[in-house]
C-alpha cells in the first residue's frame, strides 16, 4: 500500500494561483502506475474535480524558465492559446506547446507509458 500526503506549504515556494494542480496528479499517477514521466516536459494548469484543465496565469514567464532549464515540450491548458502570442518567435519556434482540456489528456502527453524510451 503507498501512502501519499501532499503539503504544499503558503510560504514555501512563490507561486500564483493552483496551477501545479496538473503536474501534481501526472506525479500521482505517475508512481501508482509505474509509469515515468517524460522527461523533456514541463506542464501547468489549474485541475478540477471533474478533471478538466483551466487557464494559468504566468505563461510567458513559465514558458521562458522552461526553456532555460532545457525543456523542449510544455503542456498548457488549452484556455491559454491566446497568450502564446505573447511570447517571443525566437522561443515558440523552439518549444513544443501542447493544448489540453482535461486530465486524460495531460496524461497521455506526459507519460511514457509502455514505450521503452522517451525521445
């Protein structure tokens, strides 16, 4: 049997609004299925109790910290389309953003599932 307990502390790390909610879950999931997580990937959103993704504040900034850290691919809540047009060509045209509108699909992007590698 696997105990979890999520604290996420007020004071501990700055952060605007719920939107680790989906990176969160895809870490539940991820070590109750044993199925890793990709490892080129960066993701944000807000998650509902019925498991559908909402818009973030903060993407450009997100976004640009992820490509500094090395990140190619980053899921976003599709409510945030509009704000991609904020960010710089120079990065969009090295960034792979995926749109999502629920959990099942933030999973089946950021799992690697039963492939053996995941490039």
């Amino acid at each position: 049997m696997l105990n979890f307990c999520i604290h996420v502390p007020e004071g501990a790390v700055p952060k605007d609004g719920p939107s680790a909610g989906v990176t969160i879950i895809t870490a539940l999931v991820s070590a109750l299925s044993n199925n890793k997580v990709k490892h080129n990937v960066a993701m944000t959103g807000e998650i509902t109790l019925a498991g559908r993704v909402l818009p973030i504040g903060g993407l450009k900034e997100k976004s640009l910290s992820a490509y500094r850290a090395g990140i190619d691919t980053i899921i976003i809540p599709k409510g945030n389309e509009k704000d991609l047009s904020k960010l710089p060509k120079s990065i969009m045209s090295k960034l792979n953003f995926i749109l999502v509108s629920d959990v099942k699909e933030v999973l089946e992007n950021a799992l690697i599932g039963d492939e053996k590698n995941d490039d």
